[in-house]
C-alpha cells in the first residue's frame, strides 16, 4: 500500500534535522548553550559534528532552531485550552503550567538559557529579553481584561500581578529543577493566582 | 610609621588569592561555571593558570570558594540590618533586596549557578540544593511568626508565602537582569509583601 508519507532525500534531510534538534535540545538543556558541544550533540544523533554544520550553518543558528522550534511545537504538542475570557484566564494559566510539566526538558533548557543569555554577546541574548517583553505585555493585557472585568482583588494592579505571575512562576521552576519534592510549580502558581484575583480556582 | 597590616609572604598569598577568588567571581557570573575557565581568570589577574592551581586544587574547589566568600562577605559589606521582630520582617526583606541592587555582580552570579547547578554532576549541585532548603525554611519560619502576630492576610500559609516571596525575588532578578529598566525587583518583592501581609511597607 503507497505511504502517503514523504520519501527520498527531502524527508530524510527533514529526519536528519529533527535529530539533531532533539539532540540539541538535550545536550543544550544539561550543559547550556556555552559549554553544550557539537560533538556531544554528534555522538548522541550517531553522526560527525561537521555533519551538524552540513545542516546548521554554526552552533548559534542551531540553538536558534531549537528555541523557535520548542516555540512553534510547544501549542500544538503540549496544547492547552487558551483562555475563553477573563473569568478563566486564571485557569489557562494553570493549564499551561500542567502541560509544561509534561516537558520538564525543555523548562529546564529555558530556564537555563534565561540565565546564561542574560550576558550581552549570548546568541539569545536579544531572543530572551524579547520573549520576556513580550510576555509581560501579554500577561499585562489578560489582567488588564480581569481587572476591567472586576475580577482582580483591591490593590492589584494588571502590571504587578504580570511580573509578579511571571516571577512566581519561573522561581518556583528553578527550585523545582533542584528538588522537584519540595515544590510544585502549579500548585504556587495557583496560590499566587488566588491572591491576585478573585476567581475561585479550587477545581481549575 | 610602621604598619599593623600583616607582611611577608602570608600577605601575599592572602592578597593572590583574594585576587583569584575576585576574578573568578567575575569571569563565572558572565560565563557560568563550566565555561568559564582558569585561562580567563588568570588573565585578569595577570598571573598563569598555573599560578591559580598552586592556591586552589581545582576548578571546582575554586568555585566552592567563591560561593562560600561570597556568603561570608555578604552580611559584613552589604550589611543590612536583620528584622527586630516579626512586623518588622517584610521591611528586612526590603533592606536585603536594596542590599543587593548594590552588588549586581553577585546576584547574576547566583542566578547563572543556580540554573546551571540542577543538573547532576555540577560541582555547586549539592550547595544550590541545599542552600534552597535552607533558605526556605528561614522564610517559613519567619512567615510562621508573622502568622502568630496576626500579620499574615486571611488564607495565606507561611509555607506559600515563603515559595512565593524567593520564588518572586529569584523571577524578577532574572528580568532584572535582561532588562533593569523594565522590571524593578526591590518594588515587585515589596508589592508581593504587601500582597502576603497586613504590614504597611510604603515607608520601608
């Protein structure tokens, strides 16, 4: 019966690829941009590290690929509901962080690139000041609707409880990486989300 | 007019290596710990890397002691004075978190490490791990006196307001550090205070 599945040399260039990604991925995840080498990369794929540079111009573009490819993967892999309007953007939140724990490869290669690519001159140095700018503004914007919504509690402004839910959130990720017994990312997520607002998340 | 200052060749060792330990603290918060090397550090000294392994046996020895000068010098430089009592904890907080805006060096170099740390195998491993620990329960506790004198908001457990506040603090720093003028962490920690506790903070 004839595959409907792409065949010959594009699909296995497209193989190859996704390989090399996934192995970047990981190695990137455990050792960080800096110190993750192409080599470790090549050994675990089973290929030389030239052939990496067949694909990927230098090290730099191939953890570009990696970030925008966790980026464009991620909602359609791990997707959760997006919010159905301010009453439940509490509980997109949550449902969010749920699916993140399905990936914890890819939290921890987040959040140690948020940390080593604060140094000007990282390659995702503009990457992550841009992501951070960007969902801020975002996380503004949905408070901003439960604030017009009269959902958030007195003395909550939408930019505090932005930063604020962002920061929760990453922090509790890098005390998880290190003891994933002593503290759930969702639940901290929950509680902070409780005291910013006044939507009841007992069952979201 | 003779000096009290040690002389002779104790000195001179004391100095070299509180140069070492200075550079190396320098050359990690902006490389990490695994990509930053002897070679660098011992360029900015301007001695051979050799020279660092005659003071300190390894790499990883050397960062040990980096982090451990680093908590030692802390509390005498930076100084802030510690809380006088449960209502005044939240302001001790505040004083801490202004502390540190004014060694910047120090706080990027705790957040790199304690990212680049969860992995297994990380010479500062077991430290991060245990210093989150700790620090976590000196929070809970405080929160717990907090909660004795009727200071904390209704629902608001000692325990989520520890998480939350480290987990707040350790957010915005990584912001922080991609973009100081974005996020402020001092005024974040101290709206999160106000948002676990009944103390009024806008003077502190």
């Amino acid at each position: 019966m004839a595959s409907p599945t792409k065949r010959g040399p594009y699909a296995k260039t497209a193989a190859r690829q996704r390989e090399i990604l996934d192995a970047a991925g990981e190695v990137f995840a455990t050792h960080g941009y800096r110190s993750g080498s192409l080599k470790e990369i090549a050994d675990r794929v089973g290929i030389d590290a030239s052939t990496i540079l067949h694909h990927f111009a230098n090290k730099s573009v191939l953890l570009q690929r990696v970030l925008e490819d966790r980026d464009a993967l991620s909602p359609r892999d791990a997707a959760p509901q997006p919010a159905a309007g301010p009453a439940d953007t509490p509980a997109a939140f949550l449902r969010l962080a749920r699916a993140n724990e399905r990936i914890p490869g890819i939290v921890e290669l987040y959040t140690l690139l948020a940390a080593e690519s604060a140094t000007p001159g990282h390659p995702s140095h503009q990457y992550f000041h841009d992501r951070y700018a960007r969902v801020r503004s975002e996380f503004t914007a949905a408070f901003a609707e439960m604030a017009d919504a009269g959902l958030l509690r007195p003395g909550v402004d939408p930019e505090f409880a932005a930063v604020s839910t962002l920061s929760v959130w990453d922090g509790a990720q890098v005390q998880w990486m290190h003891d994933p017994g002593a503290v759930d990312v969702t639940e901290t997520l929950r509680r902070q989300l409780e005291l910013l607002t006044t939507v009841d998340l007992d069952d979201a």
